[in-house]
C-alpha cells in the first residue's frame, strides 16, 4: 500500500475498512490490473474483473446450505485470491450473510450479494474467494475449459444425479469418501482401500 492509500485509508471510519481491503480495494490505475475475464450481476449495477486466466480450482457444490442459498440444485463455485478481482462499479452496494450465525454483519466467511437485484456475487472466506463462473462473461471454448469444474463436493446431499463422470465426493474432495460415478480408476482405488481395511477389521475380529 503506497502513502496515499495508507492516507485513504485513515479517512475511512473503522466500520468501513473492508473498502480498503481486497477483494474490495478498487485497484489504482497504475498499479496495471491485467483484465483476463469481465463480470456482473444481473442487473449490471455491480462488475468486477478478474485478473488470473485460470481459477486456482473450480468445484460443484451439493451442501444443503448452498442448495437453499442458491435455490438451485448445486452451486458451482471457482476458487480465486482475493487480489485476483477488482471492482469496477457498485462494490460499496453489496450485501452480506453470514450462513452459520444467519447474521447481515461482515463475518468471515460469509455470502456476498448485490443488494439491488440479489445476485450472489462470491463467498468470501478467510484467505480465499468463491465467484460463481455463470456470472463471468466467457467468451471462449478456452474460457470455458478454464473453468471448467473439476469435481463435486458433498455428493452425497445430493438432489438429483449428475452422471458426468466427475470425482464426487461424500463431503469436502480429499478429506472424504469417494462415493459413485466417480472415474473407474479412482474408484479401483477406493475399492481397494476399502477392501485392504475391511480385510484388517476381520483379521482383528472387528467384523461386527
């Protein structure tokens, strides 16, 4: 942060500090934001620019919290830093939801959406942002492969089937089971993982 950010930002009352810190920071035009993709909410009032070509990940998401969020099946949500974004217009009028305490305060983690039409824009969490890549204007075959989501989470609260081929996972990918219409060599994998445990449970007798 340069002086006259830090001179900026002691000006800004203590309640509105998020203003000056990403994602919300407005980038300065000097400091040469590369603009990789746009985006904006449905009514327009709120756009941002993204600056990485491709997400760190992209996941769909089958948690009853973001099914009734979203009012949809599943949410697909791409994994950004949060100096990978920068608002063009309408940041000072978003909204926020804390999902745990169902709380309007800033409380990381929590939902951001725009406060005149209510699109969800991302949800930010300690160290990382959730945008949601069907708000991003992607113009090409490239883009889209971009974004393309590599997995399914908490599979298991599922609504309906995806047979897509996609890992899916019974809850968070990597920290839980791989559950079905997983790809056939990670499910080998699973099976035998489960096999090789199974075999030690009757072993020790702990067949019950």
């Amino acid at each position: 942060m340069d002086a006259s950010q830090a001179k900026q930002k002691e000006s800004v009352p203590a309640k509105e500090e998020w203003k000056m810190r990403p994602p919300y920071r407005v980038h300065e035009p000097n400091e040469n934001f590369p603009v990789r993709y746009e985006a904006s909410c449905h009514c327009g009032k709120v756009q941002y620019t993204l600056s990485r070509e491709e997400p760190l990940d992209s996941k769909l998401c089958h948690c009853t919290t973001c099914q009734t969020q979203h009012a949809a099946p599943f949410q697909w949500a791409a994994i950004f830093h949060k100096d990978d974004i920068n608002f063009k217009h309408g940041h000072h009028d978003l909204e926020w939801y804390d999902p745990t305490e169902k709380s309007i305060e800033h409380k990381l983690p929590c939902k951001v959406r725009c406060s005149y039409c209510h699109s969800p824009i991302m949800d930010e969490g300690r160290n990382m942002i959730l945008l949601f890549p069907s708000l991003v204007h992607l113009k090409t075959e490239e883009d889209r492969h971009n974004f393309k989501p590599r997995c399914h989470m908490f599979y298991g609260q599922r609504v309906m089937d995806i047979p897509d081929g996609l890992p899916k996972w019974d809850g968070l990918n990597q920290e839980s089971d791989l559950i079905e219409d997983s790809p056939p060599e990670m499910v080998r994998e699973y099976e035998r993982k489960r096999e090789k445990e199974r075999d030690e449970k009757f072993q020790k007798g702990e067949n019950k």
